[in-house]
C-alpha cells in the first residue's frame, strides 16, 4: 500500500518535525510536549507555546475507555479534523494527558487485513477539508497508559501542526468494543488491546476469491 | 418508460385512462411518476387501490425527520406531545458508584441522548443510518432512591420518593419495582427508538445492570389525525383530562419546592404497571364499559357531556335525581379534586405476548408527571384503590418513582445540578 506516500507532500521543516517527534518516540518513554516552531510560524509561537489561535478545529472527539489496563496500555482518540484556514496544514504529532507516548496512526489493509501503523509525517488537511479520525481508518494511538481511563473521563488532547499552532479539545472516554485492527509496525510494540480477533475484512482462502465473511454467533 | 405525443408507440399494457392522461402531457420519467399516473389512473378508473400509489408519498407525509429539541430548561418527553412508541429502562447502579463516576456517566448518556435526538449518531458507533430518522425522538431520565445515595446526596431526594407508600389494591411484583435509574426513551419510530435504547443502554452498562424494560405503544402515526387522544386497550381514549394549556401544563408539572432548588425545572414521575384482564373486559357490555369508566367508548366525551374535552361533571344528575356518573365510575375517582393533584398522563399500552393457554400478558404502562407525588398521584390512587370499577379487570403489578432533573443548557448534561 502506498497510503503513507500522500503524507510525504510536506514542508521540509514539518517532515524534520515529525521525524524528530518519531525518533523521540521510538527511542524514549516520553515525547516531547514542545512543538519546534516552523520557519513561517507566526511570532507569537514559542517552544512549549499553549494553542495560538489555530486553524485546524476538532469536533465529536472521543476516546476508546480503557478502565482495567491489566491486558493492554493503549488506547486510541478520534473525531472530525477540520482545517478552517486558507493554507494546507499538517497535523504532525499529538500529545494527551493520559499517556507520554502518542502517535498518529493510519490503518492499511496488509494481506487482506486492516492493520494500523503510523503515519510518517503526519497527517495533511487542505483548506477547508475534514478529516474523520474513526476506529478501522485514522486515529491517535495512545500508548503507555499511566493509569485506566473509565468511561467518562474527559482526555486532554493537543494537536501539534506544522505552522507552528497547537490545537486542543478534550475526547471523552466512552465504551468501545468492536474489533480491534492488527498492529503492523515492526518496532516490537505488538498487538493491540482487545478481546475480539474477529477481522474486519475477509480472509482471502485464495488470491482471487475472498471468502464470504463468516457469521459467527 | 419515457413516452412523447410524438412518438406514438404499440400499446402498453396499461389501462385506456392512463394513455388518455399521457396524451399531449409532458414527457414520463422515473418509476415513481409512472406509478403516480397508474394509480391516479385506477382512480379515476373506480379501481380500489389499497393505500396511495407507489411513489406517490412526499417530504410532507413522512414524519422521520422530526426532531425534539434536548437541551432546554425542562427535558423533553414531559410536555412533549405523546409519540407513538415508549420504552421505559430500569437501570442499577454497579457497586462502586460514588458522584464522580455518576458525573461521568450521565455526561456520556446526556450526549448520546443529544446526538440521537437530533438526528445523528452518538460517539463511537460505527455508522449512523439508523440515527437518521430520529422520529421526535425523546431521551428522558429520572433518578431513583438508590442514585441519590450513590452520590452522597441523599437529602435531595424528595420525601415521597425516598419512601413511597403502598396501596391496598397493590400486588407488586418486585421484577418490576424500583430501580436506581430510569431512561424513558419515546419515539414515533420503534426502529429509532429501539436503536436509541441499545446505545443508551451499551454506553450505561459500565455503570449499571438492567433491571426491568417496559416496552409500549399507541396508536402508530398517522392511524388518527396527530392529537387525536390515543386508546389504550380497553379501547378507552386514555389522557383525555390533561391540561392542554401549556400555562396550566406548566402548573401541574414543574418542581416548587424551595428545599430542592436543583429540581427547579425538573418534575416526578410514577411508572405503574398496570395489568388488565382484556379477555373478561371484552366479554363486559359496551354500556356497563361505559358505566365502569364514565366515558363513552366512541369518543371519550365524558357521560355528563357531549365532547370529550367536556369536563365530567361528578355531581350531575337526571331527571329523576340519579348521579348521571356512577360515583365509582374510574374517570370520577380519578378527576382531580384541587389542581394539586393534577398530573400529565403519558400511557402507553403493553402486550407482552400469550401465554400457553393463550391468556395474553396485557395492560397500561401508566406514567404521569408532576411536580409532587405526594398531593397528585398519592391521594388519586388512594382514592382508586378505596374504590373504582376498573378495579375488577385492573391490577397495580409494578411500581417505581423517579425524581426528573431539569434540562440541560448546551453544554452541560442532565444531572448536572445534582451530581456536578
């Protein structure tokens, strides 16, 4: 799949943020909360700056609860993305308060499967475009989990973008239970929480005839 | 399917008129004018058609898109004129519940109530077709004894609901008795409303176990012009002594007691579940119905009036000095006697299927609304259950009451003057 190529049509200065946010990521417990300011973001942004006033707004934000975490440590964010400016903008990196270590994800299909993986370099809205983040396509993945998020709890969110902003919104907690999709990455991070394995697209029983999907109740 | 007066064509299989229609007309596209033009066709033809054409229904007869404003200074499905489906949930709290997650909770359900209400699906569900036609949907909640306590708030409940008294007439089963929560969820779809519910439900279920559902009905959409008083199954048009006046409405249903300034808004509710015995009912003459209900079958006019908004008049009497109502007719027990005890009736009708010697498990599902219990709906059924002829075919088997919160402004949630 060459989903993650779309993503590559960004400034140079937001590719090198989001790749000094992915190596920051894969190599310690902790990223980075501060932004690294654009070259063309606006003077009022600093190193470590709350949300200027950005752009790119958040809507119908949840997150997945995760109120026992004795079988996993992550969860995932989503909602409707919108860049309401007149100029493209890259959502490069997120952080929350629930976890030190955030991601934004893409779900791909891999051998007839949805799996997830990151997105490098982030994820680019168009002005006026929306982005749905969904369970099954893209979402903020929350990993580490430093205490359970019980269905309610309001989790802070702050979106990093590459002119510099920051966008926050709260995503409230609530009861997810569909399949979760296969974790592709081959950082070791392994599978994702969730008592179903049932996949979301049909197994393939030959390369040309997916098998009809199996009804199992 | 397209025809031109220019282009006459061999004869289709349709009737004389409908070519006779087509002569000189515009030209014919699309399945559904084809089928308006058949069926204006059979009209016009004295062919009885059953219903309107296919095709021919509009926007105008279709009634999906309605919507019930949720937030507001009183939650809906109170004053709310009567959908035509009415599910009531009777939910318990999971040990553990503390205000916090009761905060949390109704947070959650508030926004799934405000998303369904209006149109669209709550947070986390996968697609929102079903949310589509929402119907007047209306999300109503009501807090039991055990929720109070839960939040360490004990002293909000009203008396009355903290400690509800029995009847004499009462035969209480406890699978239908008080539960800590109540969801009210109304609509005139049963697919919106059954759908409403699962969420509701699937989103309350890390907080809290089922108790009881109960599940009715009136007369679906459509079968009666909108307003017409619906009829229970004893056939009788139930809700016919409720003010109309949103002023009066406003009277009977809001909160005034100043020691509960967080119900300011918000009102009580009594959930009766109220089996009736249809099979011996039917067997009664429709004069002695009458006589046992004091309203007539036909119209619901009381049998002192002429119209069913006629108010009864209890004290009437003929010719020869007989009360006109039996003193223990239903609908002279049950009449008000000062305006604090007046309720808002919002029925609906149950039935639960057969039983295998083919006795059906039917009755009323009687919820009212008011401001306080204690001088509406105790004193009335006091009065009942001392006497009343619909006591013979009538039995009380279910019993729960409910403090109703206020509405919720934009941005906050029902609950929130209690828990916040």
């Amino acid at each position: 799949m060459r989903t993650s190529h779309r993503f590559t049509r960004t400034t140079a200065t937001a590719t090198g943020l989001a790749l000094a946010l992915t190596l920051s990521a894969c190599g310690g417990s902790s990223t980075p909360a501060a932004t690294t300011p654009a070259a063309t973001a606006s003077s009022n942004a600093s190193t470590g700056a709350t949300a200027t006033t950005s752009t790119v707004t958040v809507s119908d934000a949840w997150a997945k609860a995760m109120p026992d975490l004795s079988t996993s440590r992550m969860t995932a964010v989503f909602g409707v993305v919108t860049n309401t400016g007149t100029q493209p903008v890259t959502v490069t990196g997120a952080t929350t308060s629930a976890s030190p270590m955030t991601e934004l994800h893409e779900t791909v299909v891999v051998n007839g499967e949805k799996a997830m993986r990151k997105v490098e370099g982030g994820f680019t809205l168009q002005p006026g475009a929306k982005r749905e983040l969904k369970p099954g396509g893209d979402h903020i993945m929350v990993m580490g989990l430093t205490s359970p998020v019980p269905v309610g709890q309001k989790v802070k969110v702050t979106l990093a973008l590459s002119d510099g902003t920051t966008t926050e919104f709260d995503a409230v907690a609530k009861p997810f239970s569909a399949a979760d999709e296969r974790y592709d990455h081959g950082s070791g991070h392994g599978g994702h929480g969730g008592t179903g394995t049932k996949s979301m697209a049909p197994t393939p029983t030959d390369s040309a005839t997916p098998a009809p999907l199996a009804t199992s109740h | 399917m397209t025809t031109t007066p220019e282009q006459p064509e061999r004869p289709r299989p349709a009737s004389p008129s409908r070519r006779t229609l087509l002569g000189g007309a515009a030209v014919l596209t699309g399945a559904a004018l084809g089928g308006a033009v058949a069926g204006h066709a059979a009209a016009r033809s004295g062919v009885a058609v059953d219903g309107p054409p296919a095709g021919t229904a509009t926007a105008a007869t279709t009634f999906g898109a309605q919507t019930v404003a949720f937030h507001g200074e009183h939650q809906a499905g109170i004053a709310t004129p009567q959908q035509a489906h009415g599910m009531f949930i009777g939910l318990d709290l999971r040990p553990g519940a503390n205000r916090a997650r009761l905060a949390g909770m109704l947070q959650v359900l508030s926004d799934d109530a405000a998303r369904l209400t209006q149109g669209r699906a709550p947070l986390a569900a996968l697609e929102g077709d079903t949310a589509a036609t929402p119907s007047r949907l209306t999300v109503t909640f009501g807090f039991g004894p055990g929720l109070f306590t839960a939040a360490g708030r004990a002293a909000a409940c009203p008396a009355v609901i903290a400690s509800f008294p029995t009847f004499t007439t009462d035969r209480l089963e406890k699978a239908w008795g008080q539960s800590d929560l109540l969801l009210q969820v109304c609509a005139d779809d049963p697919v919106t409303m059954s759908y409403a519910a699962r969420r509701l439900v699937r989103d309350a279920a890390p907080f809290t176990t089922v108790r009881w559902t109960q599940a009715g009905f009136v007369n679906a959409r459509g079968t009666e012009a909108d307003g017409t008083t619906a009829r229970n199954l004893m056939g009788m048009r139930d809700g016919t002594a409720n003010e109309r006046d949103p002023a009066q409405v406003d009277q009977v249903l809001w909160n005034r007691d100043p020691a509960l300034p967080w119900l300011n808004g918000g009102s009580q509710l009594v959930l009766r579940r109220i089996r009736i015995d249809l099979p011996t009912w039917d067997d009664v003459e429709p004069e002695a119905k009458e006589i046992s209900f004091g309203r007539r079958l036909a119209d619901g006019s009381p049998l002192t009036g002429h119209h069913e908004f006629d108010v009864l008049d209890r004290h009437a009497r003929d010719a020869t000095g007989f009360l006109i109502v039996e003193p223990n007719a239903h609908a002279a027990r049950a009449q008000a006697r000062s305006g604090a005890e007046r309720m808002i009736r919002r029925a609906y009708n149950y039935d639960d299927g057969f039983r295998p010697d083919g006795t059906a498990d039917t009755g009323l599902l009687f919820a009212a609304y008011q401001a306080d219990l204690a001088t509406a709906f105790v004193p009335v059924q006091r009065r009942l259950a001392a006497s009343d002829a619909l006591n013979t075919w009538t039995t009380h088997v279910g019993s729960a009451v409910y403090a109703v919160p206020p509405g919720a402004p934009e941005g906050s949630y029902v609950g929130a003057t209690l828990v916040a």
